[in-house]
C-alpha cells in the first residue's frame, strides 16, 4: 500500500481556511502542492472562529500546536445564559472534553496567517491574484484539483450543477469588541434569537447574534449594517446583554441559508471538493471550518493510502458524506433549540440546569462523536 504522495501534484483552488488546511496536510505527506487564491492578498472575512478538538488534533498532527498556543484562547467552558432575564443556566467545563486537544477560539485573520507561513515554509507555493478554474489550462499539468472555493464554489457547480439554497428566515450579525472577557463561550438563547460571545484575545470579544425575521439579507460576510439594528433586534432581553451589545460601533449583516450536501465531491479522475465547497453548514455548531479541516487530512490519507487516484478519491467521499451530513443536522437542530418561546424556553433552562448541577459530563457527552472523533488516528 502506498504510504507517500512524493512527486504528486496538487493544485488547490482558494486560499482560505480550508484549502490551506488542505495543502499543509498533502504536504505533510509528500505532495507537491500550489495554491491558488484569487484576490491579490490572502485575508479572511468574519471576525472569530471556534477551532474545536476534532479539528484541533488534525492542527497538533501537522505540527502547529507551539504557533496556536501564542495567537489563541483556550476555551475554558461553555455558558448558556437565558438572553431575556440574563440568568446564568449552568456552566460546563470544557477540560476534560478537550485535554488532548485544547478547544480554542482565534481570529479568522491571524488563523490564516498562522498556517499561510506554515505552508510555505514547508514548501506550498501560494499564488495569489490568480482567478482559475479546474478546467483550465493553467490547471492541466496537475495530478489533482482541489475546489476549495467556499460557498459559491464552481468546481462544485462544475460536478453538481447549480445549487439551490433557501434563505433559513434568519439573519446574523457579527462584531468585535475591544473588551477583555472571561475565556469562555456564551450562548445567549431567547424567542426567535441567539447571541454566541467569546474572546480572540486578552482584549478583544467576538460577537455572533443571530434573528428570526422574514425580510431577506443577502449571504456573505461583508455586508455592513447600521448597529441601530442590531440593538433593536434584541431590545426585549437582558440588561447585561443590551449593554453589550451598545457598545458595537461596526457590524456586518449576513443571511443565513440552507445549502445540500453536493451529491458529488470528485469527478472519479482528477477533481475534489471539500469545505464550504462540498458540504456548507449553518454556524449553529461551529464546525464550518473544522469540518474542512478533516477533510483535508482525510482527503490526503487516502491518497496516500490507495495509488488508484480514482478510489481515493471514493473512499474519501464515502468516509466524509455521512459525518458531515450529521454534523449539518445537528447544526440545523440547535437553530431550534437556541430559539424557543417562553414555555419551551423555561423546560429548557430546567432541563440544562439540572445538567449543570447534577451531571455536567452527561451534557457535553452527548457531543463525544463530534468533538472525540480523531481523522489523524
């Protein structure tokens, strides 16, 4: 059996988390490996992300623990908080969820340097301004192509056809503060809405607030929206959530849809999918971007795994499709379950305070197969 992708070549569409992600983990086993990105820098839109221990292992793996631990925050515990009445349901540490792979939260931004100068210091060419497709000829000479283009993918529509989102009739607004906070993640759960906080350093709090409405947003990160919104979406909760919340100067507005898994991710020759491209998640479960980071090291291991490309490339889709769709699910799940009416809100806070009390283990355990699972194993 193949152990090495030692003189493969590999070109990846889009510089962004995943096809970054993707590139360290091929070269970690021997590929021959080009980015391309097509702005003219890399940078990454969106504020905050939560780099959580399934994802956190495959980071460990390729050697960036040292360069993670001096641009990050661990993350001590989980806090839902009833946005309404500002009372603190229960508090669930997260040591023992992540003691081999510490749960972290880190800027968008300072992630993608991190592993940008990972790349090329261990040999990842990284063409930026460079606007290509998979059936280019730039691309030809290439024993593979990777399509990490995120959302609006077209090597997805290349093997898919054109996708069909629906707006979910929820939108998200998404912030940073330059206050100190503890490290931890807040979930601020009330009627129709959600707030998720946590901290990107000693002195910065991301912010993440989520509302049921009809009125439709367009899907991207860089819309920009007057904070006056973003207050009166949430004027009905807590005293300690609206004073948060005053203090935003500069808010983007996102709407947030509903993508399908791809129904194919490789062409059975020479193209692949992965990330955003394959499998697009609501934030309701932070696994976006550790979802993508998976499937990179999947991706390369199987290569290495099995010479015929083509059965690789089965295996890999085989492998990822069912965990993926889980976790898509369960994402789609707590939408509903961050936004109950007041009778169902009240069960709920019953129901996660006993937890918090009595069997704080059994809570988090609930999320062994997400957070426990292991693709470098």
């Amino acid at each position: 059996m193949q152990q090495s992708l030692k003189g493969r070549s590999v070109a990846v569409i889009g510089g962004g988390l995943g096809g970054l992600s993707a590139s360290l983990s091929l070269r970690a086993f021997g590929a021959d490996v080009t980015v391309y990105e097509q702005a003219e820098a890399l940078r990454e839109v969106g504020a905050g992300i939560q780099l959580t221990p399934n994802a956190v292992r495959v980071l460990n793996a390729l050697g960036l623990a040292g360069a993670l631990e001096g641009v990050s925050v661990r993350s001590k515990a989980l806090v839902p908080v009833d946005a309404h009445s500002g009372r603190v349901l229960a508090r669930f540490s997260l040591d023992k969820v992540s003691a081999d792979a510490p749960y972290r939260f880190i800027h968008r931004g300072a992630f993608l340097a991190l592993m940008a100068e990972a790349g090329r210091a261990r040999g990842v060419v990284i063409k930026t301004g460079q606007a290509v497709q998979a059936e280019d000829p730039a691309l030809a000479g290439y024993d593979l192509v990777i399509g990490a283009e995120g959302l609006h993918s077209k090597s997805r529509s290349r093997l898919n056809g054109a996708d069909e989102p629906f707006f979910t009739g929820q939108v998200a607004w998404r912030a940073v503060l330059p206050i100190a906070a503890a490290p931890e993640a807040r979930v601020w759960m009330g009627k129709g809405k959600h707030v998720v906080s946590y901290p990107l350093s000693s002195d910065s709090l991301n912010i993440v607030a989520v509302q049921e409405r009809t009125d439709w947003a367009a899907e991207g990160w860089h819309y920009r929206d007057d904070p006056a919104h973003l207050r009166v979406a949430f004027d009905d909760c807590g005293t300690a959530l609206r004073e948060l919340l005053a203090q935003v100067e500069n808010v983007a507005l996102w709407g947030l849809f509903r993508h399908p898994v791809a129904a194919r991710w490789h062409d059975g020759a020479r193209l692949a999918l992965l990330g955003d491209a394959a499998h697009p998640t609501l934030p309701f479960l932070a696994q976006g971007a550790n979802l993508a980071i998976e499937d990179g090291h999947v991706l390369a291991r199987c290569l290495a795994g099995e010479e015929a490309q083509d059965k690789a490339l089965a295996i890999y889709e085989a492998q990822r499709k069912p965990r993926v769709s889980r976790a898509i699910a369960e994402a789609n799940a707590n939408a509903k379950r961050y936004h109950m009416g007041p009778l169902m809100g009240m069960g709920r806070a019953v129901v996660i305070g006993a937890f918090g009390a009595l069997a704080p283990e059994r809570f988090l355990a609930r999320y062994d197969w997400l957070y426990g699972f292991d693709v470098t194993a």
